[in-house]
C-alpha cells in the first residue's frame, strides 16, 4: 500500500491500525501504541474528525490504554468515541453496542460497579437485538456481564451468564479459540470465589494450557491464568503449588506490562498473602 499509494492515503490508517491490533491481541502493547497513534492522527487528517474510522481508531487506543491500566487515558477517548459513533451512526448500530460495552469494561476495571452495569445490560440488549443470539459478540457481553456479578459477589446471577457464554463460543468458534479460554478461566473464578474448588482446577487448568498453545508463553493471558490458578491452590492450602505460579505470573507481567499496571500490585499482593 505504501509502495502504491503513498503515505497519506486512508488504506494506510487501515493497514496502521491492523497491525496494531495484532500487536495489541499479543499482548505486545508498546510495539501497538505508536501505530494506532498514527492510524489515528491520518484518519484525521485525511477524512477529518467527523467519520466512523475515526471513532474506531479512538475506541482502539482506549482499548490498548485499558490494557496498560492507563484508565484515565483511556476514559476520554471511549466516551468521545461512543459520542461521535452515536452521532454519525446513530443508536442502532453494533459499534454502539462495542462502545458501551469497553466503556463498561473500564468501568469494571475501577470497580465503578454501579456505573459499568447498565452500560454492559444495554450493550448485550444491543447486540441481541442487532445480530441475533448466534452472535461471538453476544457471547462477549454475557461474559462480561457475567463477570460483573462475579466482582459483586452475586454468584447465582452470574454462572448461567458465564456457562451461557462459554457453551456459545464453543458453538460459535470451535474449541481452539482464546476467548474459549478465557470463559474457561472466567468460570472457574466463579467456582473457586464459591469454593468449589474440585470443579474450578480442572477449568483452570484447560484455560492455562489453551492459552499458552494459541498466545504462546509470552503473553499477558499465561499470566493472569498462572495467576488464577496460583490463587486456587492458595485457597486449598496447597502454598507449594501456589508460590512458583505466582512467581512466574509476576515475572511474566513485570516483562510484559512493566513496573506501573495494576495487575503488578495484584501480584505482589498475592505473593505476600501466600508468604
């Protein structure tokens, strides 16, 4: 595309902000960042500030900015985001269900409970509503919300959310998938925040070794699963199981994430618990 069509055309935003996503999806953050800055920057440059590519180039630095735990970066680029998709595209549109649904995934992620939960509700009525229930989209949202309840201790709300959406992506994208995984750990957090330990280990165990066969050893995911089954066998008592996952989880997140992220102090915090 460069090649053909020269540094400033739309294509290359495209190709710009592609590329980032991958980086993104691989946990590789710094290598993704300057890239959806500059898809961003000749988006707007090329085809102004009033268009939808636009508005997705800002849900997408946001969504890295999440990522990094840099949630007072983040929050002003989703909610100009969700504003300019709502005034271009208007309510009724699958990118507003996306915009809501990251905003109240930031909202999760600050423990604004209270805010977070409409957003995810209206996003998964969006989403039903717009493309059916045979949907991956669907899926994500009753994750999403189910893991909500989850933070708020209302357990019997959300593991029907948690099995609706694991049993969907199943169908939906095969067993080999991420966000298989992903449902598989989300579960069994669930299982291990009501004790029910027998059922969570070995769900958590899937999630590990899914995650590492599709991202490989290094990325973010491995961590928070190394985690989460560290946290499991802290809760069984089983402290020499548990201290050479969590070890390996802060490592892995002190290379991937850096010194300054939140999951850092979640590692530190359960490592100390364990000693």
């Amino acid at each position: 595309r460069r090649r053909l069509l020269g540094d400033e055309h739309p294509d290359i935003a495209q190709s710009l902000n592609n590329l980032a996503l991958l980086y993104h999806s691989q946990g590789k953050y710094t290598e993704a960042e300057p890239l959806y800055q500059q898809a961003l920057e000749l988006w707007r440059r090329l085809l102004g500030d009033e268009h939808p590519h636009v508005a997705t180039s800002l849900n997408n630095l946001a969504e890295l900015y999440r990522s990094q735990g840099k949630y007072t970066e983040a929050e002003p680029l989703y909610l100009q985001s969700l504003e300019l998709r709502r005034r271009l595209l208007g309510d009724e549109h699958p990118d507003i269900a996306q915009s809501l649904n990251n905003l109240a995934l930031l909202y999760h992620s600050q423990g604004k409970y209270t805010e977070a939960e409409p957003l995810y509700q209206q996003a998964l009525e969006f989403t039903r509503r717009l493309l059916g229930n045979e949907h991956p989209d669907v899926a994500l949202n009753l994750n999403n919300l189910g893991g909500l309840y989850c933070s708020q201790g209302r357990y019997a709300e959300a593991e029907p959310l948690l099995q609706q959406a694991l049993e969907l992506r199943r169908r939906l994208l095969g067993e080999e998938h991420p966000d298989v995984a992903l449902s598989l750990n989300n579960l069994a957090n669930l299982y291990s925040s009501q004790g029910k330990y027998t059922e969570a280990e070995p769900l958590l165990q899937q999630a590990l070794e899914l995650t590492r066969r599709l991202l490989g050893d290094e990325h973010p995911s491995v961590a928070t699963s190394l985690n989460n089954l560290a946290n499991l066998y802290y809760s069984q008592g089983r402290y020499a199981d548990a201290e050479p996952l969590y070890k390996q989880a802060l490592e892995l997140r002190r290379r991937l994430l850096g010194d300054e992220h939140p999951d850092i102090a979640q590692s530190l915090n359960n490592l100390a618990l364990l000693y």
